[in-house]
C-alpha cells in the first residue's frame, strides 16, 4: 500500500522485536506513539495479531491511516474469499463435503487511531 522497500524492512524488523517482546511478556496490546501513517500498527494487527492503539498529532496522517486500513481490510477480505472458494472448490473435487468456510481472521484484529494534541 505504498510504503517504500526501506520501510517495508524497518518495519518487518522492528515487528520481529516487538513480537518477541510480546511473547515474552504476553501482551498483546500495544500503543504506536507518533504512528503517522500506521504502517507499522497495520502490520502488528494484520500479520501479528496484536491490538494496536496509535496516537499521532497530524489529522491528516490519521484520515491516511484509517483509509490505508480500510483498504488493507477489503483486500484480506477479497483474499481471503477467494481462498475460501479455491478450498471449497477442491472439495468438491475431491468429493469431500463441504462445510462453512469459517470467519475471516481479520475480523477481531484492531488498530484504533486516536488523534493527540497539546
């Protein structure tokens, strides 16, 4: 969703740390200071399934990061259909009865952006 090579990879870092933290520490709740434009608390919740909270002082960075977040939720949503279909499909091929497809993982994954001003 636009975030350059660089950032890509201090963010996959810096989440490594914090998973590690988090396992062993067992918390899974986590506050994001100075988020801008969320990238870094999307990836915690998304891929690391954490609870996010970001505080950032610029509204326009937060109207950014609800929009990435809104995006980043319909595209797991369309993935995960898909996948969901591709897996129905292949029972049926297979014979195998199909059941529910279950809930979408990201259902109860939640980054709240909450605006700071002094």
């Amino acid at each position: 969703f636009g975030v350059k090579l660089k950032k890509q990879h201090e963010i996959v870092l810096l989440s490594e740390v914090i998973m590690k933290l988090s396992e062993a520490t067992g918390c899974k709740n986590i506050i994001d200071m100075g988020s801008g434009h969320g990238h870094l608390a999307r990836y915690l919740a998304f891929h690391c399934g954490l609870q996010v909270t970001t505080v950032e002082a610029n509204s326009t960075q937060l109207t950014s990061a609800a929009k990435l977040d809104s995006k980043a939720k319909e595209w797991l949503s369309k993935r995960e259909a898909r996948d969901s279909n591709a897996a129905d499909q292949e029972k049926e091929r297979d014979g195998r009865k199909i059941g529910s497809s279950g809930s979408l993982r990201h259902t109860n994954i939640l980054v709240k952006h909450t605006q700071c001003t002094l």
